[in-house]
C-alpha cells in the first residue's frame, strides 16, 4: 500500500528540514534503472509526498546549523543570481533540451491553424507558431480577471518530452489568487530533495514575490507535489547528519 506524507511547514527552511527528517523514517528504497546516475546510484523515496508551506518568504534558504560538518545545499547568492535567471528568461545555451524559463519565457504553440480536407482526411496549413510568455500571461489574467479564475497554470512540460533523455522535473506552477493573496501549487514529477529543492523552491518563491508585486497583491502561500521526491545515496550521510537519525529502511533490510 502507498504510504503518502503531508506536511504543513511554515517556511521553506521548515519545510525541507521536516521533508528530510519524515523521508528518513518513510522513504523506499530503490535502484534506479533509468533517469539520473543510472544504475550507479540508489535512492531513498517518498511514495507521495505533499508539503503546504505557510510563509515561504520567511526563510527561503535552508538553513544548515553551525558545526555541522556538511555542505549547504544552496545559497542565496546563486539562488536570487543565476537561477532566478534560468527562471525569468528563456536563455538557454545549445547543450540544453530546455530550461525552466524558456518554457515558461518563451513557450512555443501553434495558433490560426487552417485545415484543409484530403482524400485521406485532413492536413493543417499555414502553420503559425509562436512564443507565449506564460508569467505575463498569468500576470495579466489575474489583473483583468481577478480572483474568479483557474486558468491561470504555467505548465513547463510537453508529451515530447517522453522522448528526450532527461525531461524535465518540475512540470507545472499553477496559480491562484485567493484572499487577496497569490499562491503557487508546484507539481514535480521527480525532485531532488537535497541538491534540488532548496534552489527549485528558493527561486520559484522569488518569481512569486515579483508576479504578485507585478498583479498588486500580496505574496501568499506554497503546496508543492511529488510522487519521486528522493534523497540520492551519496547524500545519506549528509541526511543523517542533518537529522540526527538513521535511515528506516536499511535498518529493515538487515533485519
């Protein structure tokens, strides 16, 4: 049977700590067979996990206690430099399938399509494709339509991306607006909970404290969802460290 965790955290620095400290107790064990480190590396994982996360601007970096002898998973500096970057443009160097920003910067659909039957159906002419900037959009619909909407969700996926080597983790930001403030929820389909989390969310916190600036109200709330958040095995120890505790499930795989 799944076993799914919710969380309700304060701020992002609660959040991870509370995330780090339930998947030492909660998480599966598994060999990963495809995707990143492949058939190098096991990962210790959620079966769903689900994190409401009250004041995010609170603390918005993790926050690694003096004396421990482990790395910070992030920075403020890298997180409001270069990957607010990745986030608000569509800047991406040719070695890139994608970035996060250029999905949500400058995301490629088909518009004023013409059909035109043929004896084997029907084919679709004069093609018009164009870039669609998903964060003004959603700034816009907001300041045109107020709260009454639930259209307003900025997807970073695509079905091609089935296809490519390494698709992209988080697939969609929804948006909503509700009393008077403006709320993310975060859908990530894979999520690294120590190297990726802190500045996923770090920057994805700060695009919503400029979109609500740019809309006129307040900053709100976070609910973030993953079924594959995980901790990789080089970063075990670092967990442990961290938490004070050891890991449940290899004390159940000795015994």
């Amino acid at each position: 049977m799944l076993n799914p965790v919710y969380i309700t955290a304060f701020d992002l620095d609660d959040a991870w700590f509370q995330c780090l400290n339930n998947i030492m107790d909660k998480g599966y064990i598994y060999k990963v067979s495809k995707g990143s480190y492949e058939k190098e590396q096991r990962r210790l994982e959620f079966d769903l996990a689900v994190v409401h996360i009250t004041n995010p601007k609170n603390q918005i970096i993790p926050i690694i206690p003096e004396g421990m002898s482990i790395p910070p998973p992030t920075s403020m500096e890298y997180v409001s430099g270069d990957y607010l970057m990745c986030l608000m443009t569509d800047q991406k160097t040719k070695s890139e399938d994608y970035t996060y920003g250029e999905r949500l910067n400058n995301f490629k659909i088909r518009l004023n399509d013409t059909v035109v039957d043929t004896p084997n159906g029907y084919s679709i002419i004069n093609e018009i494709v164009e870039g669609t900037n998903q964060i003004q959009e959603v700034i816009k619909m907001f300041k045109t339509a107020g709260e009454g909407t639930n259209q307003a969700c900025m997807e970073i996926g695509m079905p091609s991306d089935i296809r490519i080597s390494d698709p992209p983790c988080c697939r969609l930001i929804d948006c909503r607006l509700r009393y008077g403030k403006l709320h993310f929820y975060i859908y990530f389909r894979s999520w690294d909970l120590w190297t990726g989390w802190p500045s996923n969310l770090g920057g994805m916190q700060l695009l919503k404290q400029y979109m609500a600036e740019q809309i006129g109200v307040e900053d709100g709330e976070m609910v973030c969802m993953s079924k594959g958040l995980h901790l990789y095995e080089y970063c075990w120890e670092y967990a442990k460290t961290r938490t004070g505790k050891s890991i449940k499930a290899l004390e159940n795989e000795r015994n």
